[in-house]
C-alpha cells in the first residue's frame, strides 16, 4: 500500500494558493483517474487500485503546520510503511516551475514538512518539491498565502499536471529512476 499526500490549507481562500500545490497536484491526479472522495481522520482521501496494490491520495483538512497529525492517523490506521510515503509541496528555495525529488533531507523551513517529519520520527520519506520562489521584500507567510501571476499560472499549471504523471508513474517505477528523470526545471 502507498500514500500520496499533497501538502495544503482547506478552504476556498486557500485555493489556487502557492502553498497549496500539493492539493493541486492531488486534485489533478483523482481527476485524472476519476476517483470519489472520502473522509476520515480529518482528511478527504481517495482510493486507487494498482494492479492490486491499494493506493491512497490525501488532502489534509487542518492546516500545513499539522499536515502530520492527519498523516500519522492514517499510516497506523492502515499499517502503512514510511517507504511508502510520497508528500507533495511547495519549496520557497526553488525557481517557478523547478521540480525536485528527494528520498530525504530536511524540511528546509516548511512548516507542514516540520510536522511531518515530527510524526514519523525521520527525515527519511520520499517528497516531491515544486518551486515556488521567493519574494523576500514580501513577508513568507504572506507570499505563501498568495496567488500566483498570470505567467507564472501558466508554468505552475503545467507543471502540476506533470508532476501528477510523475506520481502516477512511481506506482510502477523505482523512485530514484524518477529522481534521475524528472530533477530538474519545468520551463
């Protein structure tokens, strides 16, 4: 069994927002795969299954700094092994459109990164990055919690659309093949 959760804040508000792309990129996955929403432990999850292998997308209905406390429900609930967690965010530290693949590493000051890795006690868990830049003249919070501009709209819709490939693509794919793939900037 694998999980893929897409990092976000609930709400209409939140919509379309630059810390929101992991919901994108859930959002563009289920609709791909034409998947109904559940809800449990204070997330709206999806099932898919993959030559039978149950696969679960989730969205997280707190918010990004307690993205863990819904994760952790669900990998005891349903037993499930942390190289088997795929999470999806944001990264401040990339260029519009960059994408990044890790097996590890830090959270690199996300907060829903942060609470993940409480949870799990590790900074080993499979993530897939998408650069959002950085505004340092605008407060982070602020520049997180904003949309982004027509251009940049363009590359990030793009890119959200290949990055849910790229997820529908390790149900069968050894992660660090993808990592050699797909590292690198989406323009």
């Amino acid at each position: 069994m694998k999980l893929v959760l897409g990092i976000g804040n609930p709400g209409v508000q939140y919509q379309y927002t630059k810390h929101n792309l992991g919901f994108d990129v859930i959002d563009c996955i289920v609709q791909k795969l034409k998947l109904s929403p559940k809800i449990k432990f204070n997330g709206v999850y999806y099932e898919y299954n993959n030559n039978g292998e149950k696969i679960i997308f989730l969205k997280p209905q707190n918010f990004v700094n307690l993205s863990g406390e819904v994760l952790i429900r669900f990998v005891k609930y349903f037993n499930i092994s942390t190289d088997n967690i795929l999470i999806i965010s944001d990264d401040l530290d990339q260029d519009i459109g960059a994408i990044k693949l890790r097996l590890r590493g830090s959270s690199g000051g996300h907060n829903g990164l942060k609470s993940i890795e409480k949870v799990l006690k590790t900074k080993d868990y499979k993530r897939i990055k998408i650069g959002i830049s950085n505004d340092k003249s605008i407060p982070t919070a602020d520049y997180v919690l904003s949309k982004f501009n027509k251009e940049d709209r363009e590359i990030i819709n793009e890119v959200i659309y290949a990055v849910s490939d790229i997820v529908i693509e390790w149900f069968d794919t050894d992660f660090e093949i993808l990592q050699s793939r797909y590292n690198r900037k989406y323009k």
